[in-house]
C-alpha cells in the first residue's frame, strides 16, 4: 500500500523544511508522495517545501478543512496521511500505520508528548492514549485509507476551527479506529504565546460549543478572542 502525506501550512517556514527532509530521508518506497496545501502564506513555506521534494499547492484561502480536502483530492496513494507542519513524526509511520491497517482499522493517529518539559503539558500529553473525543485533536496525526475517506466526503470545510473533531465523529460511526500506542513530538507554541490556564479554557468552551452543534463561524470568532492562535 502507498502513502499520500498532505500537510496544510500556513508561514510554517520555520517547520516545512525539516519535516519535509526528514520523510525524504527514510525513502520508504511506499512513500508516493508528499503534498503540501499552503492557505496564502507570507512567507517562504513554498519554497521551501518544493525545494526539499514536496508538491505544493497554493490555495488563495486559509481554511484547514478546504487544505485538507484539497491535498486528498489530487492524492494518489492508497492511505492518506494527514500530518501539521510542526509535528515531529516518528521514523516508523510507515510499519505502525501499515499493522493498523493489516488489523482491519481504517484509520486512526497516534498519541502524543509536547517539545516543552513543564509539567502541565505531560499532564495533557498522558491523556491523549485515552479512546476519547475529548483527547484527540489534528495534531496527532490522522491516518485514514483512501477510499474511506472519499466515501465519507471529506472534512466538512463549513467548519472554520474544530474540523478534525466532526471529521473523528463521522467517521468513527462508520470504521474502526486505531490510536497507536507510540508518542509522536508536537510543538508547544500555543501554550508559549498563552497561559496554560487560558489554552485549557479556550479548549474546553469550544469543545462544549461544538458538543452542543454551535456555528462554525462563532466558535472560530470565540477561539481568536480567547487565543493568540492559528
């Protein structure tokens, strides 16, 4: 089975490069491709991503669910791999994502530990091995076949923020799903830019709005009142 790795950016020059190199680097061969969707960036995240061996796309728009859907629609490879810019993957993807798939999961992602040693944060991080909504999120990584993903219809681009908790529930009423028992490395910066106080906050009054089926639109204008963030 082949991979299809799709990262939506947004300035993440500071990440693209690295991440990029680093799946180049394991020249795994079923590896088919790496795609890059950029919403607009001001940056040099294209650049950078074409030059270490990416596809890039550029899209006038910055919204993760239309990136997201846009990289799955021109991919190629059997499992789509839906990865954040500055997400430290681990050098085994490929054999993990591959037994999941041989146990009859469709999709899945990993748990996960922040690049930051403050003790709050491996509170958080230890949660996300639990099989709860509430402890998944976009960075952890989203691994899902192919044809599944094209018989659920994609992300669901209404949503402005909080696209990969609808996207999880839709999808778990449908295919089994696997939370591989390894921890990848994601960035700390939300909480650099605020106070952990104030990031569970935000997190959990959004949670609480999209439980309840608030609009897209409000839990975004919410969350950018709330955060400096995304």
């Amino acid at each position: 089975m082949t991979f299809s790795i799709i990262i939506p950016t947004l300035n993440e020059a500071h990440n693209i490069k690295q991440l990029v190199q680093f799946v180049m680097l394991l020249e795994r061969k079923e590896i088919l491709e790496i795609i890059v969707v950029d919403g607009g960036s001001t940056d040099n995240t294209c650049d950078l991503a074409g030059l270490a061996g990416a596809k890039v796309i550029q899209l006038s728009r910055n919204s993760r669910a239309i990136q997201l859907n846009h990289g799955a629609r021109v991919a190629l490879g059997d499992i789509l791999y839906f990865v954040h810019a500055d997400v430290k993957l681990l050098s085994s993807f490929v054999d993990d994502i591959l037994e999941a798939i041989s146990q009859g999961y469709s999709a899945g992602c990993y748990r996960y530990v922040f690049d930051s040693p403050k003790i709050m944060l491996k509170v958080n991080a230890f949660f996300t091995r639990f099989d709860s909504l509430i402890c998944r999120g976009g960075d952890q990584t989203l691994f899902i076949r192919n044809s599944d993903f094209r018989a659920m219809g994609g992300f669901d681009e209404s949503y402005l923020i909080m696209e990969e908790y609808d996207f999880i529930t839709r999808l778990r009423r449908r295919f089994a799903f696997k939370i591989i028992p390894k921890n990848i490395l994601v960035s700390a910066r939300k909480y650099e830019t605020n106070s952990w106080l104030r990031v569970q906050i935000a997190n959990l009054l959004i949670f609480i709005m999209f439980f309840f089926r608030r609009s897209p639109d409000e839990m975004k204008q919410i969350y950018k009142i709330l955060l400096n963030y995304r």
